[in-house]
C-alpha cells in the first residue's frame, strides 16, 4: 500500500468522530485533493470521505451491541451531526434501522 495513503488511513482511523476534511488529509500527505482522492480510491476501493462513513457505521454498530447508550449519544461518540442523515445511511449499509438493528443484536445475544 503507498504510503500516503497508509498515513491518511490512519489518521482517518484515529479521528474519524471529527470533522476531516478531505483537503485536510490531502495537506497532511502534501497531495493535491484530487490526486490523495484518485489514489486513495485505487487503493482503498472507496474514497476518504466514503471510508470515513464506512468506519463511523461500523463504529456505530459496534456500540449497538456492546451498550447501552442511545442513539444521539452513539452519534457524538462517532462524529454523526444529523439524525435523519445517520439513521438512512445505517439503514442502507444494514438494511435496518440503528433501533432495530440494536434490538435483533439484543435477542441474538440472549438466545446465545
């Protein structure tokens, strides 16, 4: 994997519940945003912003069926602004809502 592209995977990784921007991670690997974009994309299969989303859901998931906390607090937790935009991207990546999904995670783990 380049190197740069290593670099703003793991700055993504590390912070991905504040805002970045993708001409932030392009400034921090001395690319230009379209050039840090097209390679990422290469890479990743995804662009920084799309794996930014990705990371936050799986996050968002995770907390889903590790706690108790509700739903605005899991989307401070991941850096979610707007509850109608969080609870339709969940939806397409799982096919449920983050309350049903949290409520099938809750049943299968008392039928374990």
């Amino acid at each position: 994997m380049d190197q740069r592209v290593q670099r703003v995977k793991t700055m993504i990784e590390s912070s991905f519940d504040r805002e970045l921007s993708v001409t932030e991670m392009a400034r921090f690997v001395d690319l230009s945003v379209s050039h840090l974009q097209h390679l990422f994309k290469n890479e990743m299969d995804l662009s920084p912003a799309h794996y930014v989303q990705a990371l936050r859901l799986n996050r968002a998931k995770e907390l889903l069926e590790s706690s108790s906390l509700n739903i605005k607090q899991i989307m401070i937790r991941i850096g979610a602004k707007d509850r109608s935009n969080f609870e339709r991207r969940f939806k397409q990546a799982y096919r449920l809502t983050p309350v049903q999904y949290r409520k099938v995670a809750l049943q299968s783990q008392e039928q374990s």
